[in-house]
C-alpha cells in the first residue's frame, strides 16, 4: 500500500466518524412540539379505528346493569344512614333525661 492509499483511507474514515457525529446529534435532537403532537394525534386516531365499537343494544344493556347497580347500592347507603340517624336520635334521647 503506497503512502498516497493510507492517506485517503485516513481522510474517508475521518469524514465517516464525522458524518456518525452528525446523525447522532440529529437522532438525539427532539422535533419541535407541534411535530409532536401531530404524531401524537395521528397515533391516537390510527388506535380508534381499530376498535371494535359495541353495538347499540350491547352499549343500552351494559348502562342499564350500571344504573341499576348504582340504584342497589344508593338504596343499601340510605338505608345504613337512616338506620344510623335513629339510633342517634334514640341514643340521644336516653341522655337527655
């Protein structure tokens, strides 16, 4: 290998170090945030049209268990409090005279 060889083998690998330099710094710099949110966006809307949307009778049936699981527990939740209000009245009525 001539002098002339070695030299441009020194000269290309140092532009390749160079060049590597560069594109680390550009893949560790952050795009600006409405580049961001763009992604973000064309992500979230990509995931909803893979969802599988329930059917309006299975949407009214699963509301109606939700309400009516509400409507037991407010009925058992006013019943413990009229049971406790009672007893204090009685509780405060033996104290009282």
């Amino acid at each position: 290998m001539s002098k002339a060889d070695s030299k441009k083998e020194e000269k290309e690998l140092e532009k390749n170090s160079q060049s590597n330099k560069s594109k680390k710094q550009d893949k560790n710099k952050k795009p600006n945030a409405f580049v961001r949110m763009g992604r973000k966006l064309k992500e979230t809307f990509g995931e909803l049209k893979r969802v599988t949307w329930p059917t309006f009778g299975k949407a009214l049936k699963a509301t109606g268990i939700v309400l009516g699981i509400v409507l037991a527990f407010m009925v058992v939740v006013t019943g413990v409090n009229y049971g406790f209000s009672e007893l204090l009245k009685f509780l405060t009525s033996l104290g009282g005279k």
